[in-house]
C-alpha cells in the first residue's frame, strides 16, 4: 500500500502546486490537472443514495463507449471471411487476445468469457487514449471506475465459479487437499485476503498507472512556476513531452494487463485444483 | 481528492460496461469469432482436402508407373517372342530346303546311274549286233551258220569277262 500513500502525498503536493502556479500562472496550471480530476457537469438528483449527476468522467466514459461501438460499426463492413481493413485490423488484435490471453488461462470456458474479456480490453484502452487527447480526461485515472471494472470481474468469475461448483464445493476450492487440519482457518482466511487484494490491486494498478504520468507532466510543468523561471520550460516541456509518450505506451500496456489479468483471475476462480 | 469513491461514477461505468458488452457481442464479437472459426475450419478443411489430393495422386501416379513397366514388360515379351518365332521359321525353312537340295541331288544321281547304265546296254546290244553284222558279211562264206554264231557267242563271251 505504499503506492497509495506515495499516492496521496503525490496527489497533496501536486494539488498545492496547482494552487500555487493557478496563482502564478493565472489559472493556466489547472488545465494540466484536467485530466484527472473531476468535476460535475450536468447536475442530476440522487436516486438511493447514487448522485447520478453526469460528471466529467461519466461523460468520458460514454465517449469511449461511443468510439468503441462506432469504429466496430465501421469494421463490420470489412468483416466476413475475408477480412478487409478496419475489420482486418481488429481482428487481428482479437486473435492476438483470443489465442494469447484468453485461450491460455481459461481453457475450455475460453468461449464463454471472450465477449468479455474483449470488451474490457477495448473499452479500458479507448479510456486511456481518450486522456491523452486535447479536451479529454482519462476515466480509468478515477478509482471508482477501475474498481467498478475490477468488482465485475470479481463477480463474473466468482460468481460462475459458484453456480458451477456449488456454494460448498466453491468454499472447499479455497482449502489445497492433504493439508493438516489446524492450518485450515489459517489458509482459509489468507486465502480469502489473497483473493481480495488480488482484485484491489487490480483496481489500483489501473488507477495509478492512468495518474501518474498526468502527475509527472504536471509535476514538471509546475517546476516551471516554482523556480519562477522561464529557462527552466526548455528542460521541462521536452520531459514533459518524452513522459506523454511513455504515456501512449503504458496506455496500451495496462489495458493489456487489465485484460490479461481479468482472464487469469476468473480463469483461477473457475479452475478445479488451487 | 484522488481516492474519492464517487458511487454515481461507479453506477454509470457498470451501466455503459454492460450496455457496450451487449452490444458489441450482437455488433462485433460474434461475428468476428464466427467469422474467425468458419475461416480456420475452412483453412483446415483445405489443408486436409488437399492431403487428400495429394495422397490420391501420388496413388495414381504410382498406378501409372506400374502401368507402363507392366506395358514395357509385354512389348519386351512380345518382340522376344517374335524374334524367337522368326528364328525358328527361319530354322525350319533352311531346314526343309536343304532337304528338298538333297532329295534333288539324289533323284538326279539317280537317274544319271540310271542313264548310264540304259545307255551301255544300248552300247552292248548295239556292239554285238554290230559285230554280228561284220562277221557275217566276212565269214558268210567259209562258215555254216551255226559254227559262226558260236565263234561270235564265243568272243562275246570274252569281251563281257573283259569289261
């Protein structure tokens, strides 16, 4: 949990030095933090306690939904048994999952959890483009959406696994067989926190992952305000711009591994030996 | 500020989540993974279609290769056969000519021997009467006849011992 307090103290330290260059800069400063906070555009009434007012992020997210199904309405002209552009191009990242993180991990219920398993991939990646386009934000750099995607596949796999094994059989799946008995509540409970903070962590990855290279540009943009000195933009802007493109990088890499490990839990859950 | 949940947030991912997963499933998923294994079927159907073929004309080349030896073995046959029946005909007919030269060879001795010995009784008989004719012309006088017919039967009688 290291990461989170660093975290934290990262998010205190940047949101003084926003306060700080906002006061320098003009409000200028703020338009780098953009992309990670949040903030209320279209107020709604809360409905059982959920605000369901239409935030910065929701909107992001709904764009990401919108591009996604939009560009695979354009592919599926393509489509057919002898792909052609756009539908070529598709396809050929679907194999790459199909046949190198789903099939491996979850065998035969590979076919199953494919539709799934795409979808996370594709909708985690346009929301992790979309911050890095002017005027967008990235959603996946806001906790409640990672952990919203990462209970899903908490509960897509968990929850298969006891429709299939039977609440008793799902509870024994915790326990290795040929273990003494005294070690079981032992095992169990550490079995039981092992499963939550995988799921967590998965939730996290994202979200830190998605802040800190915003964090890192701001950070060396406000250097710019804090040393009150001009010169000091030739360093920062062209870090800033090397840390956008590690940026463009780590966009793809943790949709990768949100997609990868979503299969390798659920593929977990639903296997027969621990 | 960061670590804020926001429930709302969280209603409207799932909400977007599951309505995109729905959709793309009907838009985009299951027809490029039908798409997908209808191509990889096909693909290994062609692969196996085209063993097939193979196999089946090698098979055949195989067939045609033992076709021709076997076309090869009986021209072989038939001309060495030919040959020998040439041979042997030639065989008979010098065979039977020759024979028919002998057989030629021999009528005609024969009938040389037979010449021959017709033409020295002709000689003989002629001789004698010959001899009988002189004799009487130069002896009709002195001798009866019948003295004279034994003196000639007498020298026709040494000149048989003679020759």
């Amino acid at each position: 949990m290291s990461l989170a307090t660093w975290m934290l103290s990262m998010a205190a330290a940047a949101e003084e030095v926003a306060k700080h260059g906002a006061e320098e800069a003009g409000g200028k400063a703020d338009f780098i933090l953009e992309e990670v906070a949040d903030h209320v555009l279209v107020p709604l009434p809360k409905v059982l306690g959920i605000d369901l007012s239409i935030t910065k992020h929701v909107l992001m997210i709904w764009i990401s939904a919108a591009i996604v199904l939009i560009l695979f309405s354009l592919a599926r002209r393509g489509a057919g048994l002898v792909p052609r552009g756009l539908a070529n191009f598709f396809e050929a990242i679907v194999v790459f999952l199909r046949d190198d993180v789903i099939t491996p991990y979850l065998g035969e219920d590979a076919t199953r959890y494919t539709p799934y398993i795409l979808t996370v991939f594709f909708f985690i990646l346009t929301m992790n483009l979309l911050g890095l386009v002017p005027m967008g934000a990235t959603a996946t750099s806001n906790i409640s959406v990672t952990a919203a995607l990462a209970v899903m596949t908490f509960l897509i796999g968990h929850g298969a696994a006891i429709i299939r094994k039977g609440p008793i059989g799902y509870i024994k799946h915790f326990i290795p067989p040929g273990i003494p008995a005294f070690v079981v509540p032992i095992l169990f409970i550490a079995e039981i926190m092992g499963l939550f903070t995988r799921h967590f962590a998965l939730a996290i990855r994202l979200f830190a992952n998605m802040v800190a290279d915003h964090m890192v540009v701001f950070t060396l943009l406000g250097l710019i305000f804090i040393f009150n000195n001009v010169l000091v933009a030739f360093f920062s802007v062209p870090a800033a711009v090397a840390i956008e493109l590690l940026a463009l990088l780590i966009a793809f890499i943790q949709a990768y591994i949100f997609t990868m490990l979503s299969a390798v839990f659920i593929g977990m859950a639903l296997s027969e030996e621990h | 500020m960061l670590l804020n949940v926001n429930t709302g947030l969280i209603f409207w991912t799932v909400v977007t989540f599951l309505l995109l997963l729905l959709t793309l499933k009907k838009l985009a998923w299951s027809p490029i993974l039908g798409a997908l294994q209808e191509r990889e079927k096909r693909i290994q159907e062609d692969l196996e279609r085209a063993e097939k073929a193979r196999e089946e004309s090698e098979r055949l080349l195989e067939e045609q290769r033992q076709m021709l030896q076997k076309a090869r073995q009986e021209a072989q046959e038939i001309i060495e056969r030919g040959r020998k029946a040439a041979e042997a005909a030639r065989q008979e007919l010098l065979a039977k000519s020759k024979e028919e030269a002998e057989q030629l060879l021999e009528k005609a001795r024969r009938e040389i021997e037979l010449s021959r010995d017709k033409a020295l009784e002709e000689i003989r008989n002629l001789a004698v009467e010959l001899s009988l004719a002189a004799a009487q012309k130069v002896i009709r006088k002195e001798l009866d006849p019948d003295e004279h017919r034994r003196l000639v039967e007498e020298a026709l009688q040494e000149m048989r011992g003679l020759s």
